[in-house]
C-alpha cells in the first residue's frame, strides 16, 4: 500500500499532486509550483528522465491528468472518515463542517448536523447531546452541513417574516410593509404565487435563451463550415497558382535551353573553322620555316657543283610554300552576328507585370445576320471579342415564346 501512495506523490516536492500535468517524457508533476519553475523559454527538463522536453506554448498547453486528481481526492476522504471513525479526535481541516460543542481551538469535525437543534456535532459530542431515548431520538439528524435548519428570509426594516412579493418594485414584503402603505397602488402577490409566476416566467426565458444559444451555435458551425469551404478553396487557389507558375517557369527554362543550344551551335561552328584555318596556316608556316632554315644551309655552300645539284629543288619548292600560304585564307570571325543575338523580352516582362486573377467575360454577343436554324438544329454564330480566348465554352439557356418567367432550359 506504502509502494501503491509512493506514485501519488510528486516527485519534486514530494507531497499529493496538485494539479498534475504529464510532460511529453510522460512523468508527472505539479502544475504550481514545481512544473512551472523548471519551465525555461518553452523547455522543461524532467527530474525523473532528464530528458529536455520542448513544450510549444509553454505550461498553459501542458494535459491535466484528471483521473489521478480523482484518485487522490477520493484516498483524501476514506482517509479522513477512518481517522473520524477510528479515535473521533481528528481535527477539522480546511473546507470541513466543525462540531460547535467542541472548543473552537481544538474542533473535531461534525458528522452530523440535527434539523431540530440547527447545529452540528462530532461523534463524542452527538452521543452525549442526543442519547437513544425520546424526544432527542426523535430529532432529524442528516450529513454535516453549515445551515441545517432552512433558511428564513426576513424584511430588511421591520424584521419581519417576508410573506409578499410586490411585482413593480421587485422585491419582498411583510405584513408591515403592506398595512404601512409602502407599496400602496402596486401589484402584491403571495410569495407562494410570486415564486410559481416568477419561476415559469424564468424557465421561459430560461428555454428562450437556449433556443437563442442554439441558434446562435448554429450560426457558429455554418460559419465554421463556410470558414472551412473558404479556406479549402484558397488552398487550392493556391496550388493552381503554383503549379501554373510552376509550368511557366518551365516554359522559360525551355526558352532558355533553346537559346543557349542556339548559341552554342553558333559558336562551335565558328570555333571550328577557324581553328581548322589556324592549324593549316601553322602548319604551312612550319613547312616554310623548315624549308628557309635549309635553304640558308644550302648559301653555305662553296662548291658551285653541289650548290647547284640541290639548289633548284629547294627554290621550287620554297616558290610553292609562299604560293600555298599568299593562298591560305582565314575565314571571318562573325563577331557584329553575334552581338545581334539580343534576346528582347521587354513585351514578356511587361505581360508578366500586368498578370491578374482571371476574370469572366461579358456575354457573347450573337450575330443575328449569320444565325440560321433548321426543323431540328439551330446555329448561333457569335462575334469576335478580344476576351473570348480564356472561355472554354458556353451554356446556352433557352424556353419557348412567351415563358421568359419559368426555369430555361440548358443547352450545351
């Protein structure tokens, strides 16, 4: 039992629980004061666990544990009618009925309180004022209470025992009151009829003001409900702005691949030719140097017979390097092509400023000089209007000659 009383206790001030509130580790403790002094910036650390608990809202949203604080209560009260019954010496706690025999320094608590004395008595006290024999075992005894006998309204002036109600003032009378002419003229009822009349006028009232607190409820959950219905729709308001937004930004990244692609075929194709010129200019230049440079070891040449045995062949072939490299041509660099790839999106950008919510058209106006009709068709042309782009399609409402008033038929 001793191990049982242990988990009612708190573990910080180690007294019954007081407004126990569960942490998110699931220990318990009290609300006031030993939770609400480890709670620090919406963070409580657990003297059980130590584990550090986030607690959005603080202590305020932290559940009370309702059933432990009925468990604790009901052990409170066996407890203090067994210490009663047991040595009928307990003392009166806080909240309890005292007995008025004892001393007022060292009241025990009252166990019952008789009708008939108007007064309440522990268990000593009630068998020495009330033993087993007439008139005092005749007496109404019931459970202790601070007012056993009912209470007696009396008139404010003349202390007299009310026995009228006076309907224009509002208030009661005695018998004084009404001989003394103090509510001369007014409307005087019994205070038996007074209380019957004022108590059905009450539960009127009382049923009209229910009936408004429904309607009113009532109005409450619609407007909940169309709160709900709103908000519903704003969310997906919301998605359609994304996922179009979502498609426009992929229409762009498009645009964008297509432009670079541009670009880059552009610049690779320029970029090839010329290096393609480049590498044949620095490969005649090469054949031409290396031929120069021999040519220059052949001037060395002091012997007229062999300077003419291999001179001829080098100046043709030096003639015909310098003819290849005066014919070698480098290709343009396209340069000012390049520069006039502008991407101009001044229109897009002012379109995409002007963007609104999508609003609906006017009504079509129909074309009566191409309409036609046929024993089983009819053919509406409309004219042409600049807003008629962001319409899908359109219900044609029609009723026969002379029943504008009734509900039209819908053609689609």
């Amino acid at each position: 039992m001793d191990n049982m009383l242990e988990e009612l206790n708190c573990p910080i001030c180690l007294e019954f629980f007081t407004c126990p509130v569960i942490l998110p580790c699931s220990h318990i403790l009290c609300r006031s004061p030993c939770a609400e002094r480890l709670f620090e910036q919406n963070f409580i650390r657990c003297p059980v666990c130590r584990d550090n608990c986030y607690v959005a809202g603080g202590i305020d949203v932290l559940p009370r544990v309702i059933s432990l604080e009925n468990i604790i209560e009901r052990y409170q009260e066996e407890e203090d009618i067994e210490d009663e019954d047991d040595d009928g010496e307990g003392n009166t706690s806080i909240g309890g009925v005292p007995c008025q025999l004892c001393t007022s320094q060292h009241a025990r608590r009252a166990k019952k309180s008789c009708m008939d004395c108007n007064a309440s008595y522990c268990s000593n006290c009630l068998e020495i004022t009330h033993p087993n024999r007439e008139p005092f075992n005749q007496h109404t005894l019931v459970a202790p209470t601070r007012n056993p006998r009912p209470k007696v309204v009396q008139c404010s002036q003349h202390r007299e025992v009310v026995n009228a109600y006076c309907v224009s003032c509002k208030m009661l009378a005695c018998a004084v009151c009404v001989h003394a002419g103090v509510h001369q003229g007014h409307r005087l009822l019994p205070v038996d009829e007074a209380f019957q009349e004022l108590r059905s006028s009450l539960e009127v009232s009382m049923k009209s003001t229910e009936s408004s607190q429904e309607a009113a409820a009532e109005a409450v959950k619609s407007e909940e409900d169309q709160l709900k219905v709103y908000q519903e729709i704003a969310a997906r308001r919301r998605q359609d702005i994304d996922e179009q937004c979502n498609s426009l930004i992929a229409f762009i990244e498009a645009k964008r691949r297509f432009f670079h692609s541009d670009l880059d075929l552009e610049e690779q194709g320029q970029v090839a030719a010329v290096r393609v010129a480049v590498n044949d200019h620095k490969k005649l230049t090469a054949e031409s140097q290396s031929l120069v440079h021999y040519a220059k070891l052949v001037m060395k040449e002091t012997d007229p017979a062999s300077f003419l045995q291999i001179a001829g062949t080098i100046n043709e072939r030096l003639i015909k390097s310098c003819g290849r490299v005066e014919e070698l041509h480098m290709p343009p660099v396209e340069t000012e092509k390049m520069r006039t790839k502008i991407l101009d999106l001044r229109k897009q950008k002012a379109i995409m400023k002007d963007m609104q919510y999508l609003t609906a058209p006017q009504s079509p106006a129909i074309d009566v000089t191409k309409c036609s009709r046929s024993s089983n068709c009819v053919i509406l042309v409309l004219s042409k209007n600049s807003g008629y782009e962001v319409v899908d399609g359109y219900h044609v409402l029609y009723c026969a000659e002379g029943e504008e008033t009734e509900t039209p038929q819908v053609w689609f």
